[in-house]
C-alpha cells in the first residue's frame, strides 16, 4: 500500500502541498481519506508572523468533492502552532492549507469552488437538485450564501453614468440605481435620492464625463455638484417616456375635435348601451385598458386566485386589486377629474345648456354671460364643460352649417371650425380639426 500511497498524493490532493494521504480506505458507498499536513512553518492570522512552535494538532473532516460516485470523508490531521509574537492578541493559531482549507470552512476549497459554480449557473432552487444529483446535497440557502460571500468583481471606472430612481417601498422609500451607460450594467445603489449622497458617489469619480439623468431637480443638483465637469444629457427612454405622454394628454383634451366623418357608420346602438353612463366611451383607449384590466383580474379572482396572488402575478399593488376588485363594472373605475363631482358651474348649466340650445357655441361667449350672473370661476370650467359635454348634445343650428364668419379681431384669418367653437383667438390651432 506504501507504494501507492505517493501517487494517491498526486492524485487525490494534485494541487495541494504540504498534505500527504496516510491511508486511503474504500468501502462499498465511501472513500476514506486519512492525510496530515507537512509544512514545518505556519503563517499566524493575527499578526502575519511565522511560527514553528507546535502546540498540538486535531483532526479536520472537511466535506470532499465524491469520486467514482462514492462519498469521500477526509480525515485531515493539522497543527495548532503558537504564536512567538509577545504583541500579539493570539496565542496559538491553527494552520491552514493553502487550496484545500479556510478558517472555519467545512468544505475544501475545491468543494466550495465547485458549489459556486452551480450556484452562479442555477441559483438556489435549481442549482440545489442539481448538487443533489451530484451526491454533494446543499440546500438553496447554502448556495445563495457562497454566492454572496464573493467578493464583488472589479468594475471599470464609467465614463458615461445613467441617474434614476428605484423604490425600495413604492411610493414610501425611493433610492438612486447608477449605471454604466456604455456597458448597460448597474454601477451602484445609493440608500436615497438626496443630492448630497449622488454629489459624494460623483465627486469619487472624477472620470465620468457625461451624466444622463431624468429633470428631477435632486439630481440636477446632486449631478451639477459633484460632477461639475461632465455634461449632463436627457435620457433616451425619460424624453420618448415625456413625449409619449404629452401627446396622449394632447389627444385626449383635443378629442372634441374627433368627429366621425359623414362616410363612417354610426357607432352601433349595442355598443354603445353599456358605457351610455360613462364618460370614456367604447373605443377609447384608458376606457378600453381599465375594462381589459378589469376583466383580467376578475377573472383570476372568479378562478380561485388570492388577491395577493393576483397583484403578483399582474405586477400590480394590492391597493390597485382591491380597487379593481370592488368595482363590480369597469366603468366603475372611471373615477378621477372626469368623474360628475359637484361643481360650482353646476347651478348654471341650464342656462349653459339653454344657450347651445339656441345656438350660441362660443364658450367664452358663454362664460362672459354667465360671469354676469355671478359665476365666480374662471373661463376653462366653462371651456371643459362646452367641449365634453354640450359638444355630444344636439342643438338647433350646428356650428358647421354657419356660414363663413369674419375674421374676429386678433383671430386667424381663416379659423378652423375649433377655433369658432371655442371662440378663442389665443388658443393654438388644433392640429386633428377638419378643415
Ligand atoms: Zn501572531
């Protein structure tokens, strides 16, 4: 057995010094390992001095990669040395085999490396059956731990950092996520979004030399402070992000001017029936998301699904499934700035109404009238009220049918049909009239 015995070294521990296998034991599900360390010297941790003064040994059983599809158990003799340093805080220190042990590891080192491999490719649930198969069973709390534990990657000093918020609680507790723009990767998490605390984590790079941010006037400040030599830029998705929605809020307060051209067919009765209360009516596009929505979640909910569950699974807050969830018909939901709440225009719509009766569709016009009567508010009640609701309603002579006006003073000579409408010379032209 002695003969093989140095070959067993290089096999079982190739990479290892200082360890020589004393006996190797098989049996039919284990492989035994009795080995020893050899090093005469051994490096103390506490004050990096080296020692040689043995002051006894113990045995180590640290868990091993399987061979053959055997477990293999380790029996590993090491020194405690003592420590010749008077100054310092140890007196005796173990030893340590470099490659094969670490302080209060109880897995060699190849072991571990092999687990974080597993771990980095699967993660916790998948990467744990995976070493289950592989006869070296740890749980998912192992393997996420291993990962954790590695030290972080070295990252290149960014040139070109995106500035954003991210909520740690929606809506309670907002921090700062920094990104490298150039290689796409997340740099950084800053705890909050004060301007001191991104002005500090700038100030520490003087490399960076293009800041992209959102208008939030915290990092504004924070960018302009500490890094006052990068210029800063919009970026792409925050103007694609404003711009889609100045134009959907554009739309939508022009979508008076929408009307069905003589050739489209009337919208058809049954449509029409369910949302008559409602003021989105089929067809239009937040009418027709929160009506999807609605009918998502009450589906899941008629399924069996948790409220809870459901907020996860559509990423929504449980605040918003409980909303939904309680609104029996979508158009329940249609709540907000476009609900009839009472109003102070209230006590003179009838006269409003009486005046588009008779003709009269300029909404300044109206507001004038109805500000001699003691109408305390301003002209865009008036405008809101004549352009979403008077707008839908029958009159007597429509506007279209007048013939063609003279230019009001200050007016565009040639005004669009909205522009008579609303008889105002300082609004923009719209853009969607008919002309
Ligand atoms: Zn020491």
């Amino acid at each position: 057995m002695n003969e093989v015995l140095p070959h067993l070294d290089e096999l079982l521990f190739s990479s290892v010094e200082g360890v020589v296998v004393e006996s190797v034991e098989v049996t039919d599900t284990a492989v035994r390992i009795e080995a020893r360390t050899t090093a005469g010297l051994a490096v103390c941790p506490g004050c990096g001095c080296w020692s040689g003064r043995i002051h006894g040994s113990y045995l180590r059983f640290p868990h091993d990669l399987p061979t053959a599809g055997k477990l293999v158990v380790v029996s590993l003799r090491v020194r405690r040395f003592v420590c010749a340093e008077h100054c310092c805080p140890r007196k005796t220190f173990a030893e340590q085999v470099p490659g094969l042990t670490r302080r209060f590891g109880r897995r060699t080192e190849r072991l571990r490396s092999t687990l974080v491999a597993v771990g980095l490719a699967l993660a916790g649930r998948a990467g744990a059956r995976m070493t289950g198969a592989f006869k070296i069973p740890v749980s998912r709390n192992t393997l996420l731990r291993l990962i954790v534990s590695l030290p972080d990657p070295a990252v290149a000093a960014p040139r070109v950092i995106g500035v954003d918020e991210y909520a740690q609680r929606k809506g309670r507790v907002y921090g700062t996520v920094l990104v490298d723009v150039e290689t796409r990767r997340p740099v950084d998490l800053l705890p909050d979004r004060e301007p001191d605390t991104l002005a500090a984590w700038l100030a520490e790079r003087p490399g960076i030399e293009i800041t992209c941010r959102d208008r939030a006037t915290f990092f504004a400040e924070g960018a302009t402070r500490g890094a006052p030599q990068a210029l800063q830029v919009a970026d792409r998705w925050h103007l694609w992000h404003n711009l889609g929605e100045a134009a959907e809020k554009c739309v939508y307060r022009h979508r008076g001017c929408l009307r069905p051209t003589p050739a489209q067919p009337a919208q058809p009765q049954d449509e029409a029936e369910p949302t008559a209360s409602s003021p989105w009516p089929t067809g239009h596009r937040f009418a027709e998301r929160t009506r999807a929505k609605h009918a998502t979640i009450h589906a899941l909910l008629a399924a069996g699904h948790s409220k809870r569950s459901v907020a996860r699974q559509l990423g929504m807050t449980l605040n918003t499934i409980l909303r939904f969830s309680r609104a029996t018909t979508p158009e329940k939901m249609f709540t907000g700035q476009w609900q009839s709440r009472a109003t102070r225009l209230d006590d003179y719509k009838p006269y409003l109404d009486q005046r588009w009766q008779e003709g009269c569709t300029n909404a300044w016009k109206l507001w004038e009238e109805i500000k001699e009567q003691g109408y305390p508010r301003g002209y865009a009640s008036v405008r809101d009220y004549v352009s979403r609701t008077l707008r839908g309603k029958p009159q007597q002579s429509a506007p279209g049918h007048h013939p063609p006006a003279p230019s009001p003073a200050g007016a565009s000579p040639t005004p669009t049909p909205y522009l008579k409408a609303i008889g105002s010379g300082s609004k923009p032209p719209c853009p969607t009239a008919p002309n």
